[in-house]
C-alpha cells in the first residue's frame, strides 16, 4: 500500500466538472493500493497517516498532527503508484491490485479514516478526476508498506 500525503491549505476534486470533495487545510492522499493488501495493512497507514505530527506549532516546529489543527483528509484512489517503468517505456500496473479488491480497501480507508479525523473527503473510485491544491510548503509525506504489510 501507497499513500502520497501532500499537506495542503485547500484541496478539491471534480469529476465530470462537477464538485465531490473538498477541504481547507489538511491533506490531500493519494492512495495506492497493492495485490497483496488487507485491511490489517489499511489500518497500520491510517493510523500512521493520522498521527503523523506535520504541522507547525506555535514556536514554528513541525509538532502538531491532522486532529491537532482540526485539519480535513481528501482521498483519491491511484493505482499508478503502482507503476512499474524498469522496463521500456510503457509502465505495467501489474502489481496493482485488482479493481474489485482496491475499491473495497479504498471505501475501508475512507471510512476508518473518519474514525481519526472529523472531516473526510473522496473522490470517485475509477473516474477521471481532476485533483486542484494549495500546497502548504510545500510538504510531501510518503509512507509505503513491504509485501508483509510492515510501514517501510
């Protein structure tokens, strides 16, 4: 499992021009999901993710976590993170995992995500969606897990 954590001011998604998440301050997650990922391995990232302390504190150290600064969470399902370019110049996604699998581990972290945090956004699973942010930094977090579902 994948998740690209981009801490942003604001963060929306569309898809077929119409509005279906948005935050103000928080992160906006891309979510990549592998064959070989449980929602044992979807709960360690979500815990992770939720607790990473990447905000600033008052003294300007990066001290405070999502909960801390009341911050919202934006999904969005990617299975190119699981692009593979070692060979030629086509990337093979066969390492993704499969469309069923990944929707239901997708709607997983989304909703156990809104066990941690107050306010969480998604997009649309499949869609082509287009993704607009403000930065806040900028500040990108990568957290990937092993073939035993161990944070790498």
């Amino acid at each position: 499992m994948k998740f690209v954590i981009q801490r942003v001011s604001q963060a929306s998604v569309t898809v077929d021009n119409k509005l279906v998440g948005q935050i103000g301050k928080g992160f906006l997650v891309f979510i990549g999901i592998g064959q070989n990922d449980t929602k044992e391995t979807a709960d360690k990232m979500i815990k992770k993710m939720c607790g990473l302390r990447i905000f600033s504190d008052e003294n300007d150290k990066i001290n405070l976590s999502l909960s801390d600064v009341n911050g919202g969470l934006l999904l969005i399902s990617q299975f190119t993170l699981y692009a593979d370019c070692r060979k030629g110049f086509r990337p093979s996604f066969t390492r993704a995992g499969s469309p069923d699998i990944a929707n239901e581990l997708y709607e997983y972290i989304v909703t156990k995500s809104g066990e941690y945090i107050h306010t969480v956004e998604k997009g649309v699973f499949g869609a082509h969606m287009n993704i607009s942010l403000e930065n806040d930094g900028p500040f990108t977090v990568i957290l990937e897990t092993d073939n035993e579902g161990n944070i790498i």
